[in-house]
C-alpha cells in the first residue's frame, strides 16, 4: 500500500483553505493509503514562538485535525517531535544540501524579504527538515500547494542525491498528489489572493456564527453589475467560488442568475454565504470543543500516533544508517 503524508504547522487555527483545499480529501483515502499526518512543531519555531503558546498551538491543530474527520484508527496522526528520528535525518540530508541550492528557493527569499530581522538558519535548511518528514518514511505521495512544489522538487532532489552517492536504493521519490478536480484555491475575504493565516483574510473552522457572519458581510465588493451577462471581476468571483463549495446548486444558480440579470444585491448574497459556512462549520467546532477538553483521548492519540511514526521512522534510518557506513563496534 503506497504511503501518503502531509503536515501543517502548530500555529494559528485551521481555516476553511486547509479544510476544503486538502482536509475533505484526507478524510477520504485513509482507507486506500497507508496515511502519515502530523503537526509541524519544529517547524514552527523558525518564528520562536512562545513556549507558553507553543503547546496551545499543537493542541489546537491535533484537536482540529481529529475533528475535521482524520481517524486514529486509520492514520498515524502524531507532532513532528515526538519522532527524534526525523531530526537525525534532518542532519544526515544537511549534509547532501547545498547553500546555493537553498537560498535559491523562493519561500526563503520571500522570507528574509518580509523578516529581514530573522534570516536564521531554520529557515534556510526548511526544505531540508521538509524533506525529512518525507522521506523518514518513504512516502510515495505527498499533496502540496503551488507554493511547496519546489520544496517537493528539493525532496526528490535530495532523495536521488542520497541513493546515487551511497549506492542504496533506500529513498523513492515523493510526487504531488492531486485529487479528483484539481486543487481547490480558496480566495480569501480580503478581495485578493488564497485564504492564509499570515493573510488576515481567513474564515476558521472554529470561529462562531457570529464571527463568521461579520467576516463575511465585510468582504469587499463592488458597486454591481451595469450590463447584463458581464464577466465577474475577481472580488466578486471569490464570493462566488466560496458559494460553490458550501451552498447548494441551486442556491449559486439563483445568486448567478441575479449577477447575471443585474439585480443581485450584495447584503443578500453575503448573508446566504454566512449561513451555508456555518452549516459546514460549526457541527466541526462543536467537536473541538469536545475534543480539545479531552485530554486522556488526546493523549491517546499522540500516543498511538508517535509509535506508529517512530516504528515506521525507525525502519527507514537503519537503512540509513547502514548506507552511511555507520556501524557498531
């Protein structure tokens, strides 16, 4: 059975881009791939997080995780690091990892663009520490956005760079995983772009009604169209992509038609839009709230999670380790 993995970093919360751009279809084949997911805490500390938050933040990830519909019983759901072995490898593939190669890539240069005050070496060495997480386990798939398709590239890379120098077939190389219907962009609230935590432009899966009925009723839009059947400009098309992914057909039929007739009213496209995000939402952030304040079932999964990853982890560095050329006296 090929291997799936994938991971998202222990900050913030979920938002609606991770849940119908990856989650949804998660849920889905854990019962077709041997499935590796995990919450990307060392990661996360290229921004030197607080440790008082630190904790917080992988708790809420694990709990929304579970309640968006990842099953213990079916994947190996754990936090990067409980597995020590994905930090050996992070070394061992340091050594294969060249500078120029690295400061290359576009997310490290966007980086130290936006953060001139924090060009650590963690952020340089990411793609490293994410092919780690690939390849401690051997993964066949891996589903990543546009943004981490040169960091995908990288663990290939690296993978054939491993295998040629040591003469070991040890690493198969990761592909992108695509799902039926291709990659679901979320646009965000803000009129631009794809939904993000750094964006402020989010809907989360734990936000209330409340919340998320304020969010939407402030996302831009225009002054409406002037002419029968004219194309949708780009904040108006972004309320309408969201309308297709939590309304019914016939709802988007209607509020197309109205664009399309011209006496579309913008309040009462927001207010169905507010509506039908809940109806998706909240039965979710009903279970983070179950889920978040049970800590023995947490523990038990982190638990299961961790010797899952470590079994399979552990398996991949003896091979490692024995191309490598180490050995006991």
């Amino acid at each position: 059975m090929d291997t799936v993995l994938s991971g998202i970093r222990s900050t913030g919360h979920l938002h609606l881009g991770n849940y119908f751009g990856a989650l949804r279809n998660f849920v889905r084949i854990q019962d077709s791939y041997r499935c590796f997911f995990f919450i990307a805490d060392l990661h996360s500390l290229t921004t030197h997080p607080h440790p008082s938050d630190f904790h917080a933040g992988v708790k809420t990830i694990l709990a929304e995780y579970l309640a968006a519909g990842l099953d213990p019983e079916k994947s190996a759901i754990y936090i990067q690091s409980d597995v020590p072995e994905i930090s050996e490898l992070y070394v061992l593939l340091n050594m294969l990892a060249y500078v120029g190669e690295l400061e290359r890539t576009v997310t490290f240069k966007e980086k130290v663009r936006q953060n001139p005050n924090n060009v650590n070496a963690g952020l340089l060495t990411y793609p490293v520490l994410m092919a780690s997480d690939i390849l401690v386990h051997r993964a066949q798939w891996v589903p990543v956005g546009k943004d981490q398709e040169q960091h995908l590239e990288l663990a290939r890379v690296f993978a054939r760079r491993f295998n040629n120098m040591y003469g070991a077939e040890v690493f198969p190389e990761p592909r992108n995983m695509t799902f039926p219907g291709g990659a679901v962009k979320v646009p965000g609230l803000d009129g631009t772009g794809k939904m993000g935590k750094s964006n402020g432009n989010g809907i989360y899966l734990y936000d209330d009604e409340k919340t998320i009925t304020k969010k939407v009723m402030k996302a831009v839009t225009d002054s409406g169209p002037t002419e029968p059947d004219s194309p949708m400009p780009e904040v108006i098309e972004n309320l309408f992509t969201l309308l297709k992914l939590v309304s019914t057909p016939d709802t988007v039929e209607y509020f197309t038609g109205k664009w399309n007739d011209c006496s579309i009213r913008y309040g009462d496209l927001k207010k169905q839009l507010a509506k039908d995000i809940c109806n998706v939402t909240l039965p979710i952030k009903e279970r983070i709230d179950a889920i978040y304040n049970d800590d023995a079932y947490l523990s038990k999964v982190v638990a299961s999670g961790r010797e899952r990853a470590r079994a399979s982890a552990a398996a991949t560095l003896a091979e490692v380790r024995k191309a490598v050329g180490f050995k006991p006296f």
